[in-house]
C-alpha cells in the first residue's frame, strides 16, 4: 500500500434494478466476456463447422465412391442435405460438455460466494450463464454449421437451399440446446461436482431412449425429442404436439426447481 | 449515534453445531468494529449471514437500515472481502474492480476512482495483470479495494489481514484507521493486538455465543488490576509507609528507584481506586514530593480476553 491517501468519493452510485433481476445485465456481460475470451467458442465453431461439412457432404461423398445405395442417402436436394446437418445427437453432446461446469467451476473456484457478496440476485446468476451459453450456442452451434452447410451444399449439389425451412428448422432446433443448457445449469445448482451434472446430464439425453424402445410414448414426450420434432415440422411432416407439451413442461420444471434450490443455497 | 449493522437474536445451526445462538449486536454507523473471538466461535458465519451468504436459522439482521436476505438488496450498503478472497483469474485487477463497480452503480468518475484505489491498496503496478497471477497477499489486498469500490455504508471485513507480511498487515490496519468516520468497518480477527490498535468498539464472541460488547477503552477499563502506578520525585524511606496509611490502600511495593524518582505499585481495595488517586495526589503535596506519575493499571486485550473465556477452550 503507498502511501498516498486518497480520499474514498465522491463518485456517483446509481442503484440499478432491482429486484429478481438485480445484476442481471452485469452478471451477463461477465458471461459473455467469459465465453469469449476462454478457448470454448473456437473449440464449439470448430467441431460444428466441421461436422456440419461431412454431415452435408455423406451424400455427395456416397455417389462419388459409388456406394449410394450402401449409404442409403441418395438425395442431392441441397435443403434435405442441410437438414442433416443436426442428425444424431452431437449437438447435444456438445451443450452438456460446454455447458456442465457452469455452476460447479465457479463453486470450486470461491467466485461464486464473491459473485454473490454484491448486489446480484441468485436468479440473475444463473439468467445470465443461461442466456450467454444459448448467445454462444445459437452463433456456433445452430447459426454456423447451417451457414456452413448451406454454402457446402449450394456447391456440392448445384443449388441453394431452402432458406424457408433451413431457418425453421434452425428456430425450431434452438429448442434442443435450450433444454440440454437448461438441464445442466438447473442440476448444477443441486450437484456440486461437474461430473456429477455430466452424469445426470448425459442420464437425461440417454434414458428417455431406452425407455422409448420399450414405451413408444416416452419419446412422444421426451423434452429430448424436440430435436427430431423440429425437423419435421420443418418439413411439413407430422408432429406430435406431446413432445412440445413436454419440452415446456420439463422447461418451466426446471426454471422453477433451479430458482428455489438456487435460492436457499448457502455457498 | 445511527446503527449500521443490527443483529437480533440472530441464529445459525448446522447440521450437530450450533454455529451461532442468539447475537444480538447494534454496531454503530462510523465506527471501526472488532469482531473478536477463538477460531470457531461463529465469527466468519455471522458474516456470511450479514452477506446473505448463508441464511440465519432463526432471528434476523439489517445493514444500512435494509434486511438481510437471499435476494441480494441489502448487499448494495455494504462491501464484503472473505477470509481467503477469490477471483475470476481470467479478469486482471482493474477489471475486476470495473466488475464490481458496474454492480454497484458506479458510473461517473469510475476509471480514476478504480485507480485511487488500486493505488491506495498498493497493487497499481500489478493493475492490468491477470489476478491468476496475484499472490495471496495481493488478493487480500484487491480483495479490500472491491470491497471499497460501491464506497458502501458498511464494509465486512473476515479476518482481513491473517494473509498478509507484516508490511501488509500495517497498511491494511493503517488504512482500516483511515475509514473510521467514512465508513463503518465491521471485521473480524482472532489477532488481540489488532483489535487495541485500530477498534473503537469490541463484540467479544465464543461458542456461537456474545460474550462482550464495548468501546473498546470502556472494555479494557472494566477490567482494572486495581493497581496504581506511582512516581514520586523526592521520595524517602517513610514515603511507604505513608502511602501505606492513607485509606483504601491495601498494599504498596516499591518497584525500582531511578535517581529521585520511586516507582510505587500502589494496590487499592476493590472500588477504592479513584478516591486512593485523590489521597496520593494530596499526601504528595503535603510531603513536598513531585508527583510525576498517578495512573490506573489497565489489562491489555488479551488479559481481558482470556478472563473472559475460559482458557482452556482457547487453547483448544
């Protein structure tokens, strides 16, 4: 400490909002700071682009090998191509990875207690992880590999696609990383340890499944179906309203469940 | 005199411990508060509670006139800095302190203000490295600018320089001296010497349980040895036994002679003190002698701090 005092003020204070939302603006430009200077954004774009180029591409790949009919992809449609872009569950894969020490990283670290000893509400904390972690993954994980696959596409198979039902589809598939973000942040506010989020995480994604093999309307119901729901509602293809019914539902559960446990955390 | 901090029966058990039990405390608006006690006598938990940081299990408090609750309002009155204080290491000091004062509603003048006090707290040339870097010391240090950067009505101090070098621990103390008046200081330390060299009040706390609270002079005066020092210029061989005469005087024991001047330890009886001051002062000036010295012995900190405790739970 010099020696030098200098006297505390004046400056000007001026309270911000208040109330659930007290810090929340804050608390969000410190996420998105985060995301952005961490290695986790370039790791994210990388993998999707990447996977968004061979995923488009199978087909074209398949005809130029000459096992089109092996692949049992034979379409050149540059729309039904992009549409793969999302087939399986990598994007999933990749928010619960992303997104599973959230809230368990900054508990181990002791920022969470400091975040916490200024005027910032709890709900504001885990508003703000969650709505910089869906900024990021819509801008690497949705909105970059179809970008990506649509100029692939355009290329490889002679025309572009259609913007209609890649944006629809796009909007639509936000759905599945806004649950799997949800999922983690919303255990993470319960299960201290990253791996144990992971575990419940990756229980989520793979239980509904198994079940649904033995009972087809659990993945009517399966918040974890929005994926493939979305793709055919794009189409124009039937969709169960079920599993939109059961995305809100297990959305508004855990909002709910995460604030109050959230609340009366002691850290 | 206004109340900064006011606790009211405030309890917190954990699961077997009774971490805290009924404290009732009013610390005053201004004041610089030692919060004094063993280790595990409650002191770091009443502060997580004051934070909002754990949540009492019965009664309640206020900072700045606002309750305390989970929801975070009371925390824009007061500036908070944890016993092993942690940051985001990806942040450098001054962002961290540019964090802290966007939470805080601190828009005009804030990059000169967040220098002022980077400055102040000695870590101005360590300013725009990342705090990954920063030493414990340095943490401490960033840990009590953030703390001081919303300039809050109260600022919660938990064990503020059991990190630091000698050097650290005196700026920190110096610099909690120069708050006094500005703002309230409500710390914790288990450090006695610390307490008597910067508090102004005490709150003396063991087993979860208020054991004192006091101006700090009107504590330590409470617990006189009810002894005199005495230094008489000119003093000869009967002076004792004068001394001895005068009423409420139980025993007097020449402690050294230095030249002219005798130095008396003059025991009165219990209560008899002032009134056994007034004889001395007169039997000198009867005697011809020169009355140098005439003072109570007061108990340092620590004495009065074991006498309240039992000695045997501190040790432990």
């Amino acid at each position: 400490m010099t020696a030098q005092s200098v006297a505390i003020g004046p400056i000007t204070a001026s309270p911000g909002r208040g109330g659930m939302f007290l810090g929340f603006g804050n608390s969000l430009r410190k996420e998105l700071t985060e995301w952005t200077r961490g290695p986790k954004v370039l790791i994210i774009a990388g993998i999707s682009a990447l996977g968004a180029v061979f995923m488009t591409l199978i087909p074209f790949i398949a005809k130029a090998s000459g096992e089109t009919e092996a692949a049992g992809m034979t379409s050149m449609d540059p729309t039904a191509n992009v549409l793969l872009v999302f087939a399986g569950q990598t994007i999933a894969f990749i928010v619960v990875v992303a997104t599973m020490a959230l809230l368990s990283s900054e508990r181990d670290r002791g920022t969470l207690a400091w975040s916490l000893t200024n005027p910032v509400s709890p709900t504001s904390i885990i508003a703000a992880k969650y709505i910089a972690a869906m900024l990021v993954i819509t801008v690497t994980a949705i909105v970059l590999p179809l970008a990506v696959s649509s100029g692939v596409a355009t290329v490889a198979y002679g025309g572009l696609p259609n913007f209609a039902i890649v944006g629809t589809y796009a909007g639509l598939y936000l759905m599945l990383p806004a649950f799997f973000v949800a999922v983690t942040i919303g255990f993470g506010t319960a299960i201290k340890s990253t791996a144990g989020v992971a575990g419940a995480a990756f229980a989520v994604m793979f239980v509904p499944q198994i079940l649904g093999g033995i009972l087809p309307i659990v993945n009517e119901l399966s918040p974890t179906s929005i994926g493939n729901w979305a793709l055919a509602v794009a189409k124009g293809q039937p969709a169960s309203p079920l599993t939109l019914v059961g995305w809100l539902v297990s959305m508004v559960v855990i909002a709910v469940g995460a604030k109050l446990v959230f609340d009366r955390q002691e850290v | 005199m206004t109340t900064a901090i006011s606790m009211t029966g405030l309890t917190k058990h954990y699961k077997g411990v009774d971490a805290l039990t009924d404290l009732t405390l009013d610390v005053p608006a201004g004041t610089v508060f030692g919060f004094l006690g063993p280790n595990g006598a409650g002191k770091t938990t009443a502060l997580k509670v004051l934070a909002g940081l754990a949540r009492a299990t019965a009664g309640g408090a206020t900072v700045g006139g606002v309750p305390v609750s989970a929801a975070g309002e009371h925390r824009r009155q007061l500036g908070y800095l944890a016993q092993d204080p942690r940051f985001y290491g990806w942040m450098t000091g001054r962002e961290t302190l540019r964090h802290v004062a966007r939470f805080r509603g601190v828009d005009k003048n804030r990059e000169p203000w967040i220098a002022s006090l980077l400055d102040r707290v000695g870590i101005a040339e360590a300013a725009d490295r990342r705090t990954s870097t920063y030493s414990g010391g340095m943490r401490q240090r960033l840990g009590i600018a953030q703390a001081l950067v919303g300039r809050p009505a109260v600022v919660l101090l938990d064990e503020p320089v059991s990190a630091l070098d000698p050097i650290g621990r005196k700026d920190v103390l110096d610099l909690m001296r120069e708050l006094k008046g500005e703002t309230t200081v409500f710390y914790s330390t288990h450090i006695l010497d610390d307490v008597e060299r910067v508090s102004d009040h005490v709150a003396i706390l063991d087993h979860g349980r208020l054991v004192k609270a006091a101006p700090t002079h009107v504590l330590l005066g409470s617990f006189t040895k009810n002894t005199l020092r005495v230094i008489l210029g000119g003093a000869i061989e009967t002076t004792e036994a004068g001394i001895r005469g005068l009423p409420g005087v139980a025993t007097v024991t020449v402690v050294s002679r230095t030249g002219a001047d005798t130095t008396f330890d003059v025991t009165t009886k219990p209560g008899a003190s002032s009134d056994v001051q007034r004889s001395i002062t007169r039997f000198a000036v009867e005697a011809g002698l020169t009355l140098i010295s005439n003072s109570e012995e007061t108990l340092d900190l620590e004495t009065v701090f074991l006498r309240l405790i039992d000695q045997k739970e501190v040790a432990a």
